[in-house]
C-alpha cells in the first residue's frame, strides 16, 4: 500500500509539472528530444529492394508514431493526467498512435476500465460517440479490442484465475457492447471476422482451462457435500433421549431445540450444495455460461456447503450436552469451542475465492490490475 501511495503521489507530481507549459509537454517542443523513433533491428539500407510494395512495407514496420504523454497515461491508467491534460488542451482528445488508435481504443485496448468510465462521464456526448465510431488501422473497432485476449500480466484484471478472468473478460465484452452501436456485433476487420469469433478465438485455451478448474473444483466439493449430507441425514433422523408416547422427551430443552433446528439446516445446506456441483460438473460450459450461470451455481454451491459444515459442527456440539453430566458440561466448554476450528480455518481458506466469485457476478465494471493502475 505504501508503494501503492508512492506511486500515486508521483502521477500526481508529474501531472502538475505536465499542467505548468501543457502545449509543450504535450506537442514535444521543450527543448530536448521528447520522444523516441523505433527502428526496426534489420534495417541494412544497402540491402536493394526489388519491388516498391517492398520498401513500403519496410518504411511501415520500422517506423512506430511516436507516443504523447496522453495516450501513454491512457494506456497505463493514469486517470488523473489524461483528464489534465484534455482539460487544459481539447484537441488532444483527437490523437492517435501509429495504430491510428484513438484515446479510446488505447485504453480499451489495455483494459483501462477507469479511462473508458472518465471519458465517457466527463466528455461530450456526440464527441465520446465520434471517438467510439472509429477504427484502428486493422479496421478492429473498440468491440474488437474488447475481445481480444492478453498475454500481459499487467493488463489484465485484479482478480487471477483462469476462471475468473473468463467471468470478467465477458463481463468488459459485454459492457463495452452496450456502448456501441448494434450493428458493431456484425461489423468485421480488415482478417474478415467480427467482435465475437475474435473473442471465442483468444479464449479458447482460457475456456479450457477455466473448465478444467470448475470440473475439479465441483468434483471436490461435491464429495465433501455429499459426505455431510450423509452425516446430518443420520443425525437429523436420531432423537436425543428418545421419545414418550410419540413425543420426544427433551422438546422443552434449548439445547434439543437448537440440535433440531441445526441438524436439519445442515441436511438442507448439504444436500444444495451437492445440486449445485452435481450442475456445475455435468454442464456444457459453454461460453455463454461463464457469463452468470456458472459463477452462481459456485456461489450458491459455495454458500451451501460452509452452511452446511457449519450447522454440523453446531449440532454436534449441542449433542454433547445430553451425553454428559451437568458437572461437566462446562468443563467441556473450552473443548466445544475448539471443535468449530475447522469452520475457522475451512473459511480463511475459501473466503477469498468466495469474495473473487462475488466481484466477478456483482461488479458492474471489471477493475483494471494495481500495476496497469500506475506507473
């Protein structure tokens, strides 16, 4: 957190010396040399070439437009000075990179939630729809960019997991498609293919992998429901101190009660969990699934099985109380306690992937990595 807030203070302290002569920082004309040409590695000018398709060719792959200030901030998420510096200079909105991408397309490129939020509530409604029409020079439109797959690190979302970055993938896809046009589904680039078989195509080993887990995951957890669905079946059936003339002979105590009620939420809880697993582990898993019947089918099987070990551990301790003397029911307290560990260590052990699940269904907007947050 301290580098966190480091880093921070040096976005801001660059964007205050950025703001002080923002045309010159912003069109390279301080005196130095601002930005950097890239040339290819292989670039023998002795070498004849043959035919003019050649050279051109060789002119586009060795030379990159060089970058502004603001369209690197917009790539690496540094809100606060792409909205400085298009403040202070409007017309920067209008600037591309040797893609032909716009501030828009960079950021959606790079998965920069927090720029896409930025632009589309700060900048004009017809200015933000101009900049959300155009294309790149592969003709690929920001439903394009949204699609396509990562293989950085840096870019991709706070949450890890094959899974979860599925969840999320589909969630920006699905977001971004709501911004655009209708007809932008349909609309292809320059390799002939739209929006969707680009997405299913970057995602097919991030599918694969995201099945894998799911079907191990469920088939773990499946035994374990199945297991405490047995366990409570059997104390949910047995009565405590048996019965008179039908009638159980403990019902006026607390603690019958208490056994009754959780022995019988251990047994419900069980037995949804293993229908949720039973689900996830026979479904198609498909890609349309990832969207929100998978994470809720985990959520809720999720939900279920700490219930229900929970209510076991429970019921079991209020067992004990009609085992034991009145002398040593208290003695025995500290050991009652000790027995809900497991349900301690079993939640330390899954709330992170429980809250994982809960921001991948009930975020609106999938948060961009810390280290693509920054410099």
């Amino acid at each position: 957190m301290k580098k966190i807030r480091q880093k921070h203070e040096w976005s801001r302290q660059l964007l205050n010396i950025i703001l002080t002569r923002p045309y010159e920082s912003f069109m390279g004309i301080t005196g130095g040399q601002p930005f950097l040409n890239y040339y290819g590695e292989e670039n023998d000018l002795e070498q004849p070439f043959t035919s003019l398709k050649e050279l051109q060719e060789f002119a586009v792959s060795s030379w990159q437009k060089p970058q502004t200030a603001f369209l690197a901030a917009a790539k690496n998420g540094i809100v606060e000075i792409v909205f400085g510096i298009q403040s202070k200079i409007p017309s920067a909105i209008h600037e591309t990179n040797s893609n032909n991408e716009n501030v828009l397309l960079v950021a959606v490129k790079n998965r920069q939630t927090n720029v896409v939020e930025v632009l589309r509530k700060n900048l004009d409604k017809e200015l933000f729809g101009s900049l959300i029409l155009e294309v790149d020079n592969r003709e690929n439109t920001v439903l394009h960019l949204a699609a396509s797959s990562t293989s950085n690190s840096k870019t991709t979302w706070q949450i890890p997991g094959a899974a979860m970055q599925i969840m999320l993938d589909i969630k920006w896809y699905q977001y971004m498609r709501g911004l655009v046009p209708e007809h932008f589904t349909l609309k292809k680039n320059k390799d002939g293919k739209t929006a969707m078989e680009i997405f299913k195509e970057t995602h097919k080993d991030v599918m694969k992998r995201s099945s894998e887990w799911l079907k191990e995951t469920s088939n773990s957890c499946s035994a374990v429901a199945a297991l405490v669905a047995g366990v409570s079946f059997a104390a949910s059936s047995t009565v405590p101190g048996g019965t008179d003339k039908g009638k159980p002979s403990l019902e006026s105590q607390l603690a019958f009660d208490a056994f009754a009620i959780t022995s019988l939420m251990a047994l419900c809880s069980s037995v949804t969990a293993l229908i949720m697993f039973l689900a996830i582990f026979t479904s198609e898993r498909q890609l349309e699934d990832f969207r929100k019947s998978l994470p809720m089918k985990l959520l809720v099987g999720l939900t279920s099985l700490f219930v229900s070990i929970a209510s076991m551990i429970v019921s079991f301790c209020f067992a004990r109380f009609f085992v034991l003397e009145n002398s040593y029911k208290n003695k025995f307290s500290p050991l009652y306690i000790a027995t809900c560990v497991p349900v301690f260590f079993y939640a330390i052990v899954q709330f992170p992937l429980y809250f994982k699940i809960l921001k991948a269904i009930f975020y609106k907007l999938p948060q961009p990595s810390i280290q693509s947050s920054h410099f």
